[in-house]
C-alpha cells in the first residue's frame, strides 16, 4: 500500500498546478500503450499535491446491473496503488448487491465523493458495505467521475476529501478522467476507433464543451488556452469530420459516439 502525505498549499497554486498537469495529460494520453500507463500518468498528477490516488476505471456492462461481467483486465482496469486484498473481497461481496457509486455514476454526470453519496443515500445494514470494506482497507473516501454514461474513473483516499477537492478542481480532474476513459476505450477497440475520425484529445476537450453552448472566450478559459488556439482546434476538428461548422462538428462527434 502506497503512503501518500499531503502537502498543503494555497488551493489557487494546487488548482493552477493540478490544470497545468491535467491539461498536458490530454495532449500526451494519446500516445499511451498501455492501461498502466495511462492510470499511471493520470496517478502522478492527482497525488502531487492531492491525497487522491487513483483507484481504476470500468466500462459499465452492456446491461446496467450485470457488473458480474465486467473483467479485470478488459474492461475494469485497477491501479497499483489500491490497497492489497481490497479488490478481491469487494469482487467477492459485490456480487447481487447495490453498488451506490456505481449506480450514480450510471444515472448521472454529477461528481460525488463517496462521503457525499453515503449522505445522500444513509444506507443501513447491508447496504453499508460499499463504505465498510474501504474503511478497512484505509480508503476513507473516494472521488467518482462518471465519463458519457459508459465509464468510470475512480480515486480514493485516506482522507475525507469534501473539504479538499474543491469544485474547480473536480471539473478539472474529470475532465482529465475523460480522456483517460477514452484512451482506454481506444486500447480495448482499437478497431471500432480506427473507422472514426481521429481527434487528439484536445479538439475532443473542444468540441465537448462546445455541444453545451459554451463560446470561444468560455472554451479558452476553461481549458486555459488562447480564443485563437481554440478556434484553431475547431477548424481541425471540422476539417477531420468534414463538416462546414462548429455545430455540424459537434453533431458529427456526437452522431460518432466520440463526445458524450
């Protein structure tokens, strides 16, 4: 089990910091080979000045509650820095009950830590054991990020992370989820990808905030880049999908399944 201490700082300087990281992320997640690497790099981020290791990522099962299919290895990917035991005895006591961050994740965008979700459900008896186990093993708590209704990406900590994890900062950290989920889509697919247009992940980050209305001032804040870079990007993406506009882009990423 990894130890990990938390520096504590001023939240601007972590926030600028973890957006820098996250943003280089998206640029290089691409180029990954693997889905140790791709845990890996996201990892070094999240605990530089964070107490949120990553947990792993799962594409949800074709249907909703047959997580029993779900693979380690195929299409649930752990990192190394989950404590020993905790995947077996959680595989093993999962099955045939509510997985509350799981079924949030499926029914939602919305980024909860696992303290939050146990607020908003106050699970009783059995229902308890998602939050038992983790206690066990030192995870306090979590962070989820739920990625277009088809993955999760997970981190956990030994610390109540409410306080910590600000909102920005979760955005960010979601986003950067995002492209990990997408690469590991790639890696599992590789040619269901090969027959779609290939985006780099920040002309996906792009147009994904550009299907929620958002203009070209709003984008480049968001994403900490230039209004011309942004317009760049668009203009590369449209051209790839061969479309006469940014709303046709964005319908085309969409029609293809390559933004939520």
């Amino acid at each position: 089990m990894t130890v990990l201490r938390f520096v504590s700082r001023d939240r601007q300087a972590v926030l600028a910091d973890l957006q820098t990281g996250l943003i280089g992320y998206g640029e290089r997640v691409a180029e990954l080979r693997s889905s140790d690497a791709v845990l890996n790099e996201l990892h070094a981020i999240t605990t530089r000045d964070l107490p949120l290791p990553v947990l792993g990522a799962a594409r949800f099962p074709q249907k909703p509650a047959d997580w029993e299919s779900v693979q380690l290895g195929k299409s649930a990917f752990l990192h190394k820095s989950v404590p020993d035991g905790w995947w077996e005895e959680y595989d093993t006591l999962a099955r045939g009950k509510f997985r509350p961050m799981l079924y949030l994740a499926a029914s939602s965008m919305a980024m909860h830590t696992w303290t939050e979700v146990r607020r908003m459900h106050q699970p009783i008896g059995i229902d308890t054991w998602t939050y038992d186990l983790g206690l066990k093993h030192g995870m306090r708590d979590g962070l989820t990020c739920p990625v277009g209704g088809r993955w999760v990406v997970a981190f956990w900590s030994g610390k109540e992370l409410a306080n910590i994890v600000t909102q920005p900062m979760r955005v960010i950290i979601c986003a950067a989820a995002s492209f990990a989920a997408l690469r590991l889509e790639q890696l599992i697919e590789p040619k269901m990808f090969g027959e779609h247009a290939h985006l780099t992940p920040r002309e996906l980050a792009v147009l994904r905030l550009v299907s929620t209305g958002a203009q070209s001032r709003e984008v480049a804040d968001a994403l900490g880049i230039g209004e011309e870079t942004v317009r760049s990007h668009l203009k590369k993406a449209q051209s790839k999908l061969g479309a006469r506009s940014r709303t046709q882009a964005v319908a085309e990423a969409l029609r293809q399944q390559l933004i939520p």
